[in-house]
C-alpha cells in the first residue's frame, strides 16, 4: 500500500507540473476604473521551469521572468521579474490560478486564466483611410498605419515618433494613446499621418532590449524615407514626443533634405544628463530639503556624466551607483533617512536601478546633446509643452529650442497651461497622476499643431 500510495503521489506531482506548463492570461485591477491584461507563458525544460511575461495593451512581449517556483503538494506558484520589478504568487485550481500581483510597492489581485489573450476588436467607422503596412529598416520589418483623407488629396504628410520606452504606434500607456490621439485628429483635418511599432515591440520585428538609440533614430528615418518614396506629398515632416522629438532634432541637424518640418512635443533642448538630473530632482522633492536641492542636483548631474562618458563596465556602473546612493541620503531628511536607505541599498532596489542604467541604450541618452543638433536645423520648428511636465522641464527647454535653433527659417515656442508630459490636464504633473487622469490628447496642442502645419502648406 505504502508503495501505491508514493507512487500515486508522484503520478500527481507529474500531473501538476504538466498542467502548470501553459499560456495563462488575466486582467490587472490597476485603479477601479483601468485593467490591463497580462500574459504568463510557462514552460518546462531540464533545468526546470522558466517563463516569460507579454504585456499587450503596452507592446511588450517576451518580459524575462528570473525566478519561477512552483510547489506541487501546496499547489502554490510564484514568480519574479526583475526586468519590471514585479512578482507574483497564487494557488493554482484546475484552470486558474488565484494570486497577487505586486510591482513596486503596489498590490493587487491577479487571477490567471488558462489560455491565450483575445483581445476584442471593435469595428471603428472612421472617416478617412487607415491601412496596415510594414516599412523595411535595416534587419527589421517595422509594422505600421497609414492614415489619410478619403475625400480630397493631401499634400503634407507627418511621421510620428513615439518617446522611450517600448512603445506600440499608438504609444499607449495605461488608458492614454497621444500617437492615435494625434492620428487621428490631423488626418480628420486633411494631413496623412504614418505611424509604427517600435523595433521589437507589437507587430514589428527585432529585439527591443537590445536596440540603441540610433537605432530608432533609423526607424524613424525610415518611415520618412517611405513617405518621401511615394512621390504623393509636396511637404513630409516629423512629430516627435519626448525623445521622438530628439529623434526629430537629429534627423532634421543630418539629413536637411529629408524634412520639411518638425513639431516637437515636450521634446529636450537641453542634454541627457541635464534631462535625467531634473527627473530626478523632481522624483526626490518630497525626501530631499529644499536647502539641500542644489547639492542633490550636483550630485546627480556629476554622477550621471561619469556614467556617460567614463563608467564602461557593470562593475564600474555598480560602484558608481553605490557611491553616488552614499553621497545623496545624507541629504535625504533626517526623518526619512533610515528607510530611504534600507529601500535604495536592498539588493533587490539596487540591481533594478543598475539593470535600466547600465546599458548601451541609457548611456547613449545620457550622451544626447541637442545644443549639436539645433543649430543645424534649417527647416520650421514648433516646439510645444505643458507648464506641469515633469519630465522635461517647460520653460527651459522651450527657451533653449528657441535660442539655439538659429539657422531654422521660423521657430515657434508654446508653453500650455496645466497639461503634464502626456499633454493632459492634470494637478502634479507626477508620472504617478497618468493612469488616474482622464485619456484624451489637449485639444488645445492639437489646434496649435494644425494651426502651424496648415499655415505652411500656405508658405505663411
């Protein structure tokens, strides 16, 4: 009997563990009114198992899972990605599995589904022409929209270029979609829009993870040189969000010929190190005393140069990081000073930070420096931001645009009141605020931009 029931106990352990061994989906609760579906693929191989996380809605596919461990008596699954700082444990049952998900220092419930993710497609009746096609860039195959008048031909056609990150065509974050948004609006108003997925991001081809940022500078040429090709518009420019509009700024300083015209959106004058000091600034405000803010932004902005131009390996990077988190928490408010510590020296806080600053691509956008690019520029520019940005900084990179862009025969400088970085109506302007704020591109910054592109079909 005892022989029956251990080998029993076994036949069920297999069983578990191929069951387990599937693609599951389910809906995160991020606020009472958002959800986002995720993805879990799970396989098994002589090393155990391993998995792999896909995030639709955003694009992302293939996120590393580092640590995956399922116990068959308790029937308990859990899991961590490092690559998002996120982790997960549930209790599997049959064909769910019941958990919560945490990312960040925040919860939620996350039941797991077996089975692929459906997304349901609405028909949407648009107005205008949309078709779906792929635009060759080197070794990958971009997929994108085109998006045009259906009643009367247009001549000026634009590019949009999404900001960091690994952005779908509609640039999507949380409920918010500026690139679709934008889209949508200026193709309403008679302007043919193209738009695509970033390299390794929905339908487009390559590997995010890997690509620098000239890399996505030659996408985005790409998808200019597409439109030029066709021979259909007397005007092609660029829109570029964020660091699409540094994108922008290098296409048009180093290839003149190619653009008509650039709109950059919330988009840098100044350089990288500058751009992340002020990010910074802004993420710490609350723990760092304001007579301490300018030793922090001294610090940051001497530490983040250093690992631009001198840190070259993970070790270097380490020990910089290390000394920089030693030389600021004295800065850090005395009642607030033990916990930041413990939070920003864990293991698990400090390799996330290393993992996102110690590549290529990071190192490469600390580099950047539009004060090169500017005044190369010769064609129009339209600069816009919103008063709350807190990522880049309104005034002064406005300021800086204007000032350097000395060779563009028309700058145009407009700072809006009371919208953030995703040119929203908001009340801080966090990153934190996005997901709660209601979707929807200003309409304000839309009427500028079409204001500005159709008085230069004008040659106003």
């Amino acid at each position: 009997m005892r022989n029956y029931i251990i080998l029993a106990l076994s036949i069920l352990a297999l069983t578990c563990r191929a069951q387990i061994v599937d693609t599951w989906h389910g809906m995160l609760q991020v606020t009472p009114t958002y959800s986002l579906p995720l993805v879990l693929h799970i396989t098994e191989g002589t090393d155990g198992y391993s998995a792999t996380l896909d995030s639709p809605e955003q694009g992302a596919k293939g996120i590393p899972v580092d640590q995956i461990s399922f116990s068959p008596d308790s029937r308990t699954l859990s899991w961590q990605s490092r690559t998002i700082g996120a982790g997960y444990s549930g209790q599997f049952e049959g064909d769910t599995i019941r958990g919560d998900f945490s990312q960040q220092g925040f919860t939620t419930r996350l039941d797991l589904i077996r089975g692929e993710y459906r997304k349901s497609k609405p028909k949407d009746d648009l107005p205008y022409l949309s078709t779906e096609l792929t635009i060759p860039s080197g070794e990958v195959t971009l997929a994108a929209t085109l998006t045009e008048p259906s009643e009367q031909k247009s001549s000026t056609a634009v590019v949009l270029v999404a900001g960091s990150g690994p952005n779908d065509r509609d640039e999507k974050l949380g409920p918010h979609k500026p690139l679709r948004d934008i889209a949508d609006h200026l193709t309403r108003q008679g302007i043919t829009v193209l738009r695509y997925d970033k390299r390794g991001v929905g339908e487009s081809t390559g590997t995010f993870g890997a690509s620098m940022l000239s890399d996505f500078v030659a996408d985005a040429k790409s998808a200019l040189e597409h439109l030029r090709r066709t021979g259909r518009y007397s005007r092609v420019g660029l829109i570029g969000h964020s660091e699409g509009g540094l994108i922008a700024e290098r296409i048009a300083a180093e290839s003149p010929a190619e653009v008509d015209f650039i709109v950059l959106l919330a988009a840098p004058g100044t350089s990288g190190v500058e751009i992340i000091t002020y990010q910074n600034v802004v993420m710490m405000a609350s723990l760092i005393s304001p007579e301490a803010k300018e030793d922090f932004a001294k610090i940051t902005g001497e530490t983040f140069r250093d690992f631009a131009n001198h840190s070259t390996t993970r070790a270097e990077d380490s020990t910089l990081m290390r000394g920089y988190f030693e030389r600021v928490l004295p800065l850090v408010r005395e009642e607030q000073r033990a916990d930041t510590r413990a939070m920003v020296l864990s293991d698990r806080y400090f390799s996330s930070m290393l993992d996102a600053t110690s590549t290529p691509y990071y190192k490469e956008f600390l580099r950047s420096d539009p004060s090169t690019l500017l005044p190369r520029i010769t064609c129009p520019i339209l600069a816009l931001n919103g008063s709350k940005d807190m990522q880049v900084e309104a005034s002064g990179n406005l300021s800086t645009i204007k000032r350097l862009a000395t060779a563009s025969s028309g700058v145009r400088t407009e700072e809006i009141a009371g919208l953030n970085h995703l040119f929203l109506p908001c009340s801080t302007g966090l990153p934190g605020e996005y997901i709660h704020l209601k979707p929807g591109f200003s309409s304000e910054a839309l009427e500028m931009m079409t204001e500005w592109i159709k008085e230069g079909e004008l040659g106003r």
